[in-house]
C-alpha cells in the first residue's frame, strides 16, 4: 500500500502540449527554431493544443483521480524578451490554470524551465554566456512574485545533465566541451539563484531540481570497467546533484574536467550562494538504465551522447556505452529496467537523505485509436506497474518517495520523435502529419491507474478494458 498522502500525479512540459506558438505575445525558444529530422513533421506550432484546452485535460486528469499535475511555464510567454518586459497576458492565462487546478484540488509542481530557452538569449551565448544566469534569475523572481500565491512546489530547470549531454538531439547544436561545462556551471549557479529566490518570495515554498538520474553499470567486473561507471556516474548522475545538494563540484567530475583541459569561469561571490542555498525535494526523472565499459584500443567513436540511452555514449579513454545484455528494449530501442530504478532511488536516498518526487516515468510507444475510440496500451500498463512495485520496494527500504507523476498526462511531441511515439495516459487525436480532430481520448493505462489511486496499490488490480 502507498501511503493515503502520496502525491499521484502526471506531468507534461509547456513546449511539448501547449502549442500557440504566436499566441499571446509569445516569442519563439529554442525548440521553436532547432532543425528537425526529416523523418519529424509534428513541431510545436499546435502541438496537444494544451494552452486552448487546458481545462478540459485538467479535468480528465482530476476524474483519473490525480492529485498533482507537473507542468512547466513558458520563458518565451511569460518574458518575451528574455530580460525585462513580464507579459501580463501570459500571467493571467497561467493564472487560471492554476486556479482550474486548484478548483480540481489538483496540485501544481511547476518546472520553471524545460528546454525552452528564449532563442533571444541563446543568440547572445545561451547558457554559456553569465548574463543568462542573471536572466534566469530576473525571471523565476517574476514566476516567485506573481505565481508564489497559488503555487507552493517548484521545480528548477529540467535535465540539465542531459539537455547538455544530448545537446545535437535536444537543442540542435553542438556544445565544444569547454562550452558545455561553463553551461553546466552557468545552470547550476542559476539553479542555486532559483532555490535562494523561492525561500525568499515564497511564502512556505519548496524547491528542487529536476535532473534525470539513472545509476550506470559498470559492463563487468572488469576494475577498469568499475572505474569507467564511476566515472560516467558522476559525470550524468552525481555531478548535478552534489553541486544542488552538497554544494560542490563532484571530485571524480573535477578530475574529468582537468583531464580534459576544461578551465571554469568562476566568480568569487559564487562560493557563498552554492554553500547556502539548497534544495527542499529532489524531482527525479527516469526512464531507463545505462551500462558502460572501458573503451579499449581500437573501439573509437565520435566522442558524446545521442541521447540518454546508453549504447552511443563514448568519450574517448574514459567510458563507452554498451548493450546490456540482460535487459529488454522497448519500441524505440530504450533499454526498459524497473530493478534499475530502486537501485537509483536507494543510491540517491544513501547520498542525499531529502524527500523524493518521480517526475517524469513513461513508456514511448506506438499506440493505436481503435474505431470506438479505444487505445488498449497493456504495454504501458506493465511498464508503470513495474515501475511503481520497484517505488513501492524503494520505499520499503527506507526511501522517502512522496509522490509519482508519469511522463505523460497527455500525449505530446517527443523530443526524439516527435508525435508517432506516444508517452499519454490520455490519447490525442492528431498524428505526426494530420492536426485531425485533437479530441481527447482515455487510454487504457488511464483507468488502470485511476485504480491504483483509488486502491493505492499497484498489485491485484484489474488490467483489462
Ligand atoms: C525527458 C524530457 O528527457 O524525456 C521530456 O524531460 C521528454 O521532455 C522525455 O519528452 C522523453 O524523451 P523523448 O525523446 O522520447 O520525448
């Protein structure tokens, strides 16, 4: 049994469901402006069509029986020009999202920034340049000011560690190395900047970041395949959450960084803010696991990361990627690991003893709209009750897991895939070509988990429609 407080929720991103990308004073991020694949036709222009219809899916959401939603407000919206003028059109539409939600006494945790850079920023430097840490700063004090009233849990910035790793995919360009350690250093400052503002504005307020952390395997017992996991531990996992919650620069990351001539652009007033500011809650992002090995000779690669599947991650005399031999994949080629994400949650607890929000969780998949509009994903159900037996195994060893809030509430565009690869417990009816009708449809794993709040179990419960 989950306990009768736990926090059920589903999450989404603005950039991902909203679409009105010319709404509203809207300037355009850098998700508007980055290339895509041939192969990826759906863009954000209307997206789930969220920001129109928002009432209705926090409507169906509350009728899921969900408690919490995450949603992530708009940069581009809620300051077009990155810096100064707040658009008061924009906080009046987040307003009453709030207060829709609270009328549902459903509980908004707020992402202040999920991969939506204002292209405006980015044109000066984006994250490599420090005035975006003033910027970032100028604007969650606004989101604090105007929205601390009705939202009391924020969340910071959403996977730094792979928005950096996975640039190419996720921004569409390229990071040099030094450029994305000062942009690591940069976001963690700015983060820091965010949990100091929110303690300051927020009457009662909590904060935590939103990394995306899944504990990497060493591919054998191999010392030095021990020693390429620990070291791609801390550079994907510890290195964003020692700097949040310890407040430093993780050593087996630092000694990366000197070894591969990165040279940080430090102020002195920094010390003081990263060694008095921390984190409430940690929000934790988790898909699937990640296993590498010591590359040997002759194994060379194109030194990165695609995504944050494991198998292409490579740098050169220090980790590379691997198949893990004892997992199975998903439709897109996502190693899927339930076990994995106790053993995460076990090592985060042991590190950093602070309560637990699952923020993202989900299954990618091909669904299909039957005529009476059905959608029978038994897949998805299987993956979020392995998911959460592993939450609730977690939490029986000690783990403070306070709430679970899937990827995602609807469907959305995908980072990777656009709209064929379906993350929703609720079907939108568009496709990656055709807007169609945009009509929300239940999926099976929606009533499925409607009885999992309502029990507050996962076992025993019925799992067809
Ligand atoms: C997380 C992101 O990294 O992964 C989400 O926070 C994203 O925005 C999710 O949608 C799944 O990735 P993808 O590429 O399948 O959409």
């Amino acid at each position: 049994m989950f306990p009768s407080n736990f926090l059920w929720g589903a999450s989404l991103s603005a950039h991902q469901t909203e679409g009105a990308v010319n709404e509203d004073g809207k300037s355009p991020s850098v998700q508007d402006t980055r290339p895509r694949s041939n192969s990826q036709i759906a863009d954000f222009t209307v997206a789930s069509d969220h920001y129109h219809r928002y009432r209705e899916d926090i409507k169906l959401l509350a009728q899921m029986g969900a408690k919490a939603l995450r949603i992530s407000l708009p940069w581009t919206r809620i300051i077009p020009d990155g810096v100064s003028e707040v658009n008061q059109k924009a906080v009046a539409h987040y307003r009453n999202v709030f207060q829709t939600m609270q009328e549902y006494q459903i509980q908004p945790l707020v992402t202040t920034y999920h991969f939506d850079l204002p292209q405006v920023l980015q044109d000066q430097g984006g994250w490599t340049n420090r005035a975006t840490v003033d910027a970032y700063e100028n604007y969650v004090r606004v989101l604090f000011q105007e929205f601390g009233d009705q939202v009391s849990h924020w969340l910071t910035i959403n996977e730094p560690n792979i928005m950096l790793l996975a640039d190419q995919k996720i921004l569409g360009f390229h990071y040099t190395h030094q450029e994305r350690y000062q942009a690591f250093y940069n976001l963690m400052i700015a983060e820091k900047k965010a949990f100091q503002a929110c303690h300051q504005l927020v009457p009662g307020g909590q904060i935590g970041p939103v990394p995306n952390i899944s504990y990497v395997y060493p591919g054998s017992c191999r010392p030095q395949d021990i020693r390429a996991a620990a070291t791609f531990n801390a550079v994907r996992n510890w290195g964003y959450l020692d700097f949040s919650v310890r407040g430093l620069i993780n050593p087996l990351l630092q000694a990366y960084l000197r070894k591969t001539g990165v040279d940080l652009q430090i102020l002195p007033e920094d010390q003081e803010l990263v060694t008095h500011n921390f984190p409430d809650f940690l929000g934790i992002n988790y898909y699937t696991s990640v296993t590498v090995e010591y590359p040997q000779a002759g194994q060379d690669r194109q030194n990165g990361i695609s995504d944050q599947q494991s198998e292409d991650v490579y740098e050169k005399d220090f980790y590379k990627g691997l198949t893990n031999p004892y997992l199975e994949k998903n439709d897109f080629n996502w190693t899927v690991d339930p076990l994995g994400l106790q053993t995460t949650l076990e090592l985060i607890n042991d590190r950093y003893h602070r309560p637990i929000y699952i923020t993202e969780n989900g299954l990618g998949a091909y669904d299909e709209l039957t005529p009476d509009h059905k959608i029978h994903d038994q897949y998805r159900i299987d993956y979020l009750q392995s998911h959460l037996e592993s939450i609730q195994e977690a939490m029986v060893n000690g783990v403070d897991v306070q709430g679970y809030l899937p990827w995602s509430a609807i469907d959305l565009v995908s980072v990777h895939e656009g709209m064929k690869k379906r993350y929703g417990l609720i079907y939108v009816d568009r496709t990656e070509e055709d807007l169609k009708t945009l009509n929300r449809y239940p999926k099976d794993s929606y009533y499925w988990y409607q009885g999992v709040i309502e029990h507050g179990e996962v076992n025993g419960n019925a799992t067809t429609f």
